[in-house]
C-alpha cells in the first residue's frame, strides 16, 4: 500500500506560513465584518433616535383639543336645550364644570412646552379660558326662555370653527408624523436585517477560514516540515490505543548510515533531499498494517501492527533494506542509503510507550556502534547498559583516586632491535565487574562525554613516567597514546601542549595515534587538525592502515610518521599464502607514500623473521617484542633491553 509523501513545500502554503491570498480574504472578510458591525450599530442609533422622537410626541394635546372641543358643543347645545326648557339648570351647570376643566389643563405647565411652539394656538385657548370665565355669572342666572342665551352663544360660537381647525390639523399631523415614523422605520429594519445578515455571513467565512487555518496548523504539528510524514506526536498517537488494546506490535528505527557526515560533506540542502528520499522509498515500501512516522532530526521509525516473530521482522528489514540498494542521484552526487537500524517488540521488550522508544534508541545506538545491519533488542542489553553507567558513574572517582592502570608495551626497530617508544595503554580494576580493558573503557568514556578527562590524566601520567625514563639514557623514547573520537578537532594541540612544557618534555616526545576511520569520516577537517598538530611538532601515526577506507588523495597529504597496521594482518603471515601477499601490498603502500610502518601483534619468532625478510623501515609490537609493562617494570626492562 503505497501513501503519498508531503513536499516540503506545499502547492499553497509554505510549512509555518500563511498564503498571502488567504490573508488578504482574511483582512478582506474583517473589513466586510466590522462594516456590517459598523452599519448595524449606526442603524439601531437611528432606531433609538426614533422612538425617542415617538416618546417625546405628546398624545394629550389633541386629545386634551378634542375633549375642549367636544364639551364646548355640549355646552352650547345645552344653553340652547336649557332656553327650550328640554334639561334642568342642573345639567347646564355640569357642562359648564366640564367646559371650565378642559382650558386649565391646556395651559398647565406640562403642555407649555408644546404649545409655546405655535403660538396661534396657546392664544385660541386663553382666548377661549377667558370667555369661558367671563361667563360664569351669565351661565348661574340663565333661565328657561331667557334672551340671555343668544349672548352666551355668541361668546363662545365664534371659537368652534377655528377650534375644529385647529383639530384637525393636528390629527393630519399626526398621522402624518406616524407615516413618516412607518416608513422610516421599516426602511431602517430592512437596512438592519441586511447588515445583520451581512455580519453573520462574513463572521461565518472568517470563522470557516480560522477554523480551517486551525486544522491545517493542527495537521501540521502533526507532521515533519521536511519529510511530510507524522512527527512524534502522530506515532504516540498511534502507539497508545495498541498498547491500551494490548495488541503486538514491532517498533523498527532506521536511520541513515554516516548521515551527519554528508552534512559536513555536500551541505544541508543535499543532507536533506537524502533525508526526504530516504523517507519517501521507505514510505512507498510500506504494507497496509504498517505506519512511518519521523523520529527526531535524522530517523524514522516503523510501526508494524501483529509483527513480533522474528522471521516476520527479518522479511521485513530485508524489504527495507532492498528498496534502499539502489542509487539516489543528487545535484550530481551518487549515495547508496545503508540504513542502521534497531527493532524492539510489544509486549516482549516494554510496556509502555517511552521504554519501547527508548529501548529501539538502544538498539539503533549499538548498531551503529558495531557496524551491524541491525540489532533486535534483547534483555542483555540492558544489563550492559547498567554496567556501562555503573562504569561511568565510578570514572570520575577512579580518576581523582588514580585508580586507573596503565600499562606500556614497548615500540622497537626491527633491525636494531632498539626500543624508540612505549604505546600507552589503560585498564581499570573495578571493584565491582574486575578488569575492564581498554576498547570498553573507551566505548563508556565516549558516550558518557567522558573522553577529555581520561584522555589529559592519562597524558599527564604518561609525561610523568616518561620524563623520568628519559634521564635514564634514553632521550629519543616517546610515548604512544590513542586519541578518542570525540576529542579529535581543531584545539587539540592547545590541550596537550601545556601538559607538555608542564614536565619539560618536547613536543616530538609524544606520538599520537590516530583511527583511520576516524580521520576518514571527514578527511578535510582531519587534515586541518593534523596540521595544526604537526606545526606544533607532535606526531602522530595512521593507526587500523589497511582497513580500505583510506583515500589515495588524503593520505599522500597526511603529515603522519608512521602508518599502523591492524594486528589481524601479521596473523599468518609465517607461512606462504594469501596473509604474508597481503603483507607485502601494504609494504609496497608504505613505500609509495613514503611512510615507515608499524606492525602489531608480532607474537611469534617466525612471524619476526618474515617481517625482517621485508623492504623498508620498520617498527614492531607485540608479545615477542615486549609484554604491555607497568611503569615501574620499564626502567629495568630497559636496560635488560640495551644491545
């Protein structure tokens, strides 16, 4: 089942970084909202400011102009009904109460305000007040039948019309007023209703498009920037509800072989289309119940659902392995990925998430250690995990207490037997695990950064010893000492040059023993450092000469003295064969390139006549040479060894 693999930069989108379209539709949809809004809070103002102009309209006054009007008819039918003897005087004189309530209230101060505004009509009802008054004793002597009447209805007649005027256009008035009032409103809800809609519409794109913004952000904490495949947090994710479920699972970690290197090498932006195709077959590669995710900066790791027998992981490395074998071309480079991996089983080797994380880092740290294809995890390697950490909890004390043994086995000429030099060697009697030699002493001080202080006590002990065995006739002696990886950079000279001059001794006193495959892993950086270390005069030898991962190139430029071999090549070599041909080729490297070898593991009398059989300058160590010595046996191993 084949999945496809993200670029690094998508079609829209760069990974952390929003398109510029989207963010122009953002501001574009935020104006459109916040003028909606705008629009909106001005429409409900106007709204407000209406029905503030309706309370303030007063309904009294017509109605108050009415009433006046309605009783001053009353009044003046019941004059007339009183002069016919049709009502009793009782009667008239209730109109007339009514009549002479209706005025006072019209100019009260609570309408005064109002009619100040039209002055014709606050005088048509003092007018009216006055008459009204002025007729109170007329009204009190009104009898049946009297003339009197046709005064009082000449008094107050005159006023009906303009009163009735006066009505009326107050009436048209208001419902004018409440026409204008109706259409403006409707006008101003119809205007509201759009704006509303307008806003609820440009909130909810805004809103779709965060949202939207959010789930990408979201899948995108979710997944490497480089590679496109999920991050960490996907493959917790992932691996929690199996454990939960407790369903068997594989935990395969890959990484590539020498992967930092190609940084130093080709640069980062080669190093990382190498990571991305590196992903990308491993990801084509993949079977339906398998899942790639990205483990840190430089690994992956596959999660395979029910594959915990080991021929079912040893099928499927061999799968990964095969669609890796062929060649990736980059900016006119040629790789060939070698992946190292580590495999851990649920629920064998763990169950939780971090023990089996950290437990396939484990098992990918001693692959590349060894050098192997692959490590599967087993129990053991937790054990020598512990006793590495016992190890290197214990150094540091050891170092102050100098507990540590070193041991010195003599470098000699092979012609005249003399003793140039004593390669330094340390091993440490722990109290708790015995003897630890030197290649486990180096592994532990390496990982646990421990390297530059045993590497200066071990330095500062050798300059000791061999100050003093140089007063004892023996000037030209020099030290051998092996410099650790992660010590070997630019400075280092700077570090051994003072311990040095602390014991009075010349630079050329110490040879320093360099690993091929060390100075192999960048062979442009190495030289640099050599350099340095030989203008300051110190030596060194090419130490494992002959492993085959040495370029012609850098060693005809490597300022060393000497190149050493590997022990295993003077294995055999007592006899005619393919061993002693071997030999006699690295003889013939030496000789092109000018450099005197070193042979190691001389064990045998026999194997010391074939090598003075050979052309050219040579030293030899080894058993039949002389035993590693302590420091107190050199002296008198020295003078037993004076021709």
């Amino acid at each position: 089942m084949s999945h496809p693999l993200l670029p690094y930069v998508g079609a829209e989108t760069e990974y952390g970084r929003v398109h510029p379209f989207k963010v122009a539709a953002a501001l574009l949809l935020l104006v459109a909202m916040l003028s909606f809004a705008g629009g909106a809070t001005h429409t409900l103002i106007g709204i407000r400011q209406h029905n503030t102009l309706l309370e303030q309209r007063t309904y009294e006054v017509p109605w108050s102009l009415m009433q006046l009007q309605l009783e001053m008819g009353r009044f003046l039918d019941a004059v007339r009904l009183l002069h016919a003897g049709a009502i009793r005087r009782d009667e008239l004189m209730l109109r007339y109460d009514l009549l002479w309530s209706r005025t006072p209230v019209l100019l009260s101060s609570q309408f005064k305000d109002t009619l100040s505004e039209r002055p014709d009509l606050w005088l048509l009802i003092q007018q009216i007040e006055s008459r009204v008054r002025g007729l109170e004793q007329q009204v009190q002597a009104l009898a049946p039948g009297a003339p009197d009447y046709q005064s009082i209805l000449a008094e107050l007649s005159p006023y009906l019309e303009p009163l009735s005027r006066t009505v009326t256009a107050t009436m048209h008035g208001n419902v004018r007023f409440y026409a204008e009032y109706d259409q403006a409103y409707r006008l101003m809800g119809k205007r509201l209703y759009i704006q509303i809609v307008g806003l609820f519409i440009t909130a909810t794109l805004l809103l779709l498009l965060l949202l939207r913004e959010l789930w990408r952000y979201r899948a995108q904490q979710l997944r490497d920037p480089l590679t496109g495949l999920p991050n960490r947090f996907a493959l917790q994710r992932r691996m929690a509800p199996m454990i939960e479920q407790g369903t068997p699972f594989s935990v395969t970690v890959l990484e590539l072989e020498d992967f930092t290197q190609h940084h130093h090498r080709f640069g980062f932006e080669v190093a990382d289309r190498l990571l991305q195709a590196f992903s990308q077959r491993l990801q084509q590669s993949l079977q339906p119940h398998e899942f790639i995710a990205q483990f840190g900066r430089e690994g992956v790791v596959v999660l395979a659902r029910g594959v915990v027998e080991l021929e079912e992981v040893r099928a499927q490395l061999s799968r990964f392995r095969q669609v890796l074998m062929d060649r990736e071309s980059i900016d006119a480079h040629d790789f060939y990925m070698v992946p190292v991996i580590g495999v851990v089983l649920y629920p064998a080797d763990g169950d939780n998430l971090v023990e089996l994380l950290a437990r396939g880092e484990l098992a990918l740290e001693l692959c590349k250690r060894d050098r192997l294809p692959y490590v599967i995890f087993d129990p053991s390697l937790l054990k020598e995990m512990s006793r590495r950490q016992r190890l290197a909890r214990d150094l540091p004390a050891a170092l102050e207490s100098n507990s540590l043994g070193p041991s010195f086995q003599p470098l000699a000429e092979l012609r005249s037997g003399d003793c140039l030099g004593l390669q330094t060697l340390l091993h440490w009697h722990h109290p708790g695990f015995g003897m630890i030699s030197s290649a486990e002493l180096l592994r532990v001080t390496e990982q646990f950064q421990l390297s530059e202080r045993v590497f200066l006590w071990a330095l500062k002990n050798a300059c000791g010893h061999l100050r003093r065995w140089q007063e004892l006739d023996e000037p030209h002696l020099f030290v051998s000492l092996s410099v650790p990886p992660s010590l070997f950079g630019a400075g280092l000279e700077r570090r051994i040059l003072p311990v040095l001059e602390q014991h009075g001794l010349e630079a050329d006193s110490l040879v320093l023993d360099l690993d091929e495959n060390m100075v192999m892993k960048d062979p442009f950086e190495a030289l640099s450092v050599m350099e340095a270390l030989h203008a300051a005069g110190i030596r060194m030898t090419l130490a494992d000469f002959g492993s085959g991962c040495s370029s012609w190139g850098s060693l005809s430029r490597m300022p060393v003295s000497w190149l050493k071999l590997d022990p295993t090549f003077c294995s055999g070599i007592e006899r005619p064969g393919e061993a002693r041909q071997q030999l006699e080729i690295l003889f013939g490297l030496g000789r092109l390139l000018q450099r005197p070898l070193i042979c190691c593991g001389v064990d045998q009398e026999a194997e010391l006549r074939v090598l003075r059989g050979m052309e050219g300058e040579l030293l030899v160590q080894g058993d039949w040479v002389g035993a590693p010595l302590a420091a107190v046996e050199v002296p008198g191993w020295l003078k037993r060894r004076q021709p």
